[in-house]
C-alpha cells in the first residue's frame, strides 16, 4: 500500500510542476492497452509556455508527466530561446508525430518507449512570422535552420534520456525522437 501512495504522490508533483511551467493539459486515466502497452501517469498537452507567449503543440497524444514536464522546460528554455537567438522572434509551436502508439522498436521484439507514452517525436517548428523548420528539410538547410536544429537538439539532451535525429538512422531523418528525462546517463545522437 505504501508505495501506492508514494506514487500518488509523486504523480501529483509532476503534475504540480507541469502547471507551475505554464503548461496546459489534462490529466488522463490510467489505462492498460494490447500486452506490454500503457498510458499511465499521463497527460493531454495542449500548450506550453514560452517566454513571451504561449507555444502551441500539435498531433501529441497521451505523454507521462515527466517526460511532459521535460518536453515543457525544453520547449521554453531550449527551442524559444534558440530560435530568439538566431531568427530574432519567439516560437509559436511546435509539430510533433504524436507520442503514444503501442509498437515495438523497428526490427525488434522490444516494446519502443511510445508503447508507454514515454517519447515524443517532433518534425518541426513554426516561428512568430509563420515560417517553419522542418527537421528533415532543416537539418541540410540554410545555415540558421541548421543552427538552430542542432541547438534545440543539443538542448534535448540535457532534459532527455534518449535523443535521436537525422545522423542516428534514415529512420529518424525527418525528425527528433525525444523519450524519457535523463536518470544518469543519456544517448544522444
């Protein structure tokens, strides 16, 4: 019984400090999907907040609270502030390709972290001015869109467990797969 409580607890945390980043959701019911699939613990992002405004997101589907409070910090201290710095205005949303699905890792046997709702992948970014950077289109693109995806990604790893973009595997080349929040060592590339 204890440990439940504990985890009640800690959930109601995250949950706590996903509100305080300006973030907003709904939280989701605990649900037990096909074998081996979750959605625990989770929540519903619909916006986060940036420095001066709020950040949209799109296509994001259930994501653990952690990883939601990862994504949020990130969003805000990682890509806002990148694109200030090198196209000179704020952020106004970020595309992911979604979160949950329960699937195996590619090739594998191995439950992948969106089985769990643990990962998100992001395809890109759209500007104050409506312009987007597309991680696939970005990555080989105009020197500031590669700056940028590289900072933002840079910036990743230090609030996720795993990273992985274009120089990982074809399959990652059109965007940034983000899972977990960084318990000692990270994988980034």
């Amino acid at each position: 019984m204890q440990p439940a409580l504990a985890m009640r607890s800690s959930d109601a945390q995250c949950l706590s400090q996903l509100s305080e980043a300006g973030a907003r959701f709904d939280a989701l019911p605990d649900r037990y999907q096909d074998q081996g699939c979750s959605t625990l613990n989770t929540v519903q992002m619909h916006a986060l907040q940036g420095d001066s405004g709020q950040l949209d997101v799109s296509n994001l589907g259930p994501v653990t609270c952690p990883v939601s409070a990862a994504f949020a910090g990130w969003a805000r201290f990682g890509a806002d502030r990148a694109a200030r710095q090198i196209f000179g205005q704020r952020l106004a949303s970020i595309q992911t390709m979604g979160s949950y699905s329960c699937r195996n890792v590619a090739g594998t046997s191995r439950r992948s972290a969106h089985a769990s709702a643990a990962a998100i992948d992001i395809g890109g970014f759209v500007l104050a001015d409506g312009r987007r950077i597309s991680v696939q289109s970005g990555w080989n693109g105009s020197a500031q869109e590669r700056e940028f995806l590289r900072v933002v990604q840079r910036s990743a790893c230090r609030r996720f467990k795993t990273v992985l973009g274009p120089d990982y595997n074809a399959a990652h080349r059109d965007h940034f797969h983000v899972e977990g929040v960084i318990d000692g060592n990270s994988y980034c590339r």
